[in-house]
C-alpha cells in the first residue's frame, strides 16, 4: 500500500530518532474469565481461534454464528480483499469443524453491529447466553466488549472461554519471550503434552 503513502504525501524519514519517554506505562493484571454455567448457548466463532471444536465448552451450543473483524486491522488503511478473503476463509473452515461437532446450523453476522445481532438470534433461538474463545486485545476484542454491554441490557450473558494453556501460561508471559521460554517444559509437562507433536 506504498502507493496510498505517496499519494497521501507521506515521505519515509532520512533521520528517525529514536522516541524517548518520561514515564513507564503501569502493568495491568490480566484478568482470565471464569468458566461458564451449564446452559443452552450459542456459540460464536471468530477469527482470533481457529479450533472453536475443541474449546472446553460447558454448555450445548444450540445455534453457531460467526463474525468477522478483520476490516479492524488498520485504523488507517481499508483491509485487503485478499486479507479479508483469506479470514473470511479461516472462519469459514473453523465453522465447518464447529457444526459437525454440535450438529447445529450457522448464521454469518453483520460485525459493524455483531451485539444487536447477537441479541437477535438469542432471542430468536430462546437462549440467555452465547460463549466464544476469550480474546484479551485486538479489532474482535473491542467490538464483543461492545456486544457484551448490549447483550447485557438485554439479559444475555457473555462467556469468554479462555482454553487451559492460556490460563497457564499467560501469568508468566510478563517480560517477553524469553521469560516465558524458561517455563515452556514444565508447562508442557503440567499440561500432559510430553510427547506430542
């Protein structure tokens, strides 16, 4: 997209400067959902976890959606088609895998409004909750924590299913790769993953 840079007048810097800063951003603890209750749901898949069929889902998905938040990426330019054709993709086959699982249909959604539509097939499928894998930053994290507040108001919940792993390894990724590198062979072993490949 060098070719929308130029025409913007964009120039690439011939001296860049390092930024410097007075002040250290403080930490914030990451906060991991709780499980979910034992309830009819529906479940959404996105494109932040490719593997919905394997989520430790406590409830029986009644009714799969998907959504997509891809066009999300950039706050500056407009997302590929390719980019977006190959998410679109990725979601497509993760759904696939979903709904041969729980033996239930899908419904695409509409992402600029994914809370209104969730509330709408909620209602329309007599459910009062929908699950989908926990996702901590990014376009789809903002815009289920919008979704959240609206199916909230309508008195649906939202469960956010963080899989094993992340809950174990998440606590010690505070300090880059490399502090998390040291505790992968316990991690592997606590998690019963000695062996596989």
């Amino acid at each position: 997209r060098f070719g929308d840079a130029e025409q913007l007048g964009w120039q690439l810097a011939n001296d860049a400067p390092p930024l410097e800063e007075d002040f250290e951003f403080e930490k914030s603890a990451l906060s991991l959902p709780d499980p979910a209750p034992d309830v009819p749901e529906i479940l959404l898949v996105t494109e932040e976890d490719g593997q919905p069929e394997s989520l430790a889902l406590r409830g029986q998905p009644v009714h799969i959606a998907s959504a997509n938040a891809s066009d999300g990426r950039s706050p500056v330019f407009d997302v590929s088609d390719p980019v977006m054709a190959f998410s679109r993709g990725c979601i497509d086959d993760a759904v696939a895998r979903a709904m041969m699982k729980h033996d239930c249909a899908h419904t695409s959604l509409n992402t600029s409004d994914v809370g209104d539509a969730l509330v709408a097939l909620a209602k329309a499928h007599d459910v009062e909750a929908i699950a989908t894998a926990y996702a901590p930053v990014g376009p789809m994290a903002d815009r289920i924590a919008g979704a959240a507040r609206k199916l909230a108001d309508a008195g649906i919940t939202l469960h956010r299913v963080a899989r094993t792993y992340d809950r174990e390894a998440w606590p010690h990724a505070t300090k880059g790769f490399f502090g998390l590198k040291k505790k992968i062979p316990a991690l592997v072993k606590s998690l019963g993953l000695e062996g596989s490949a």
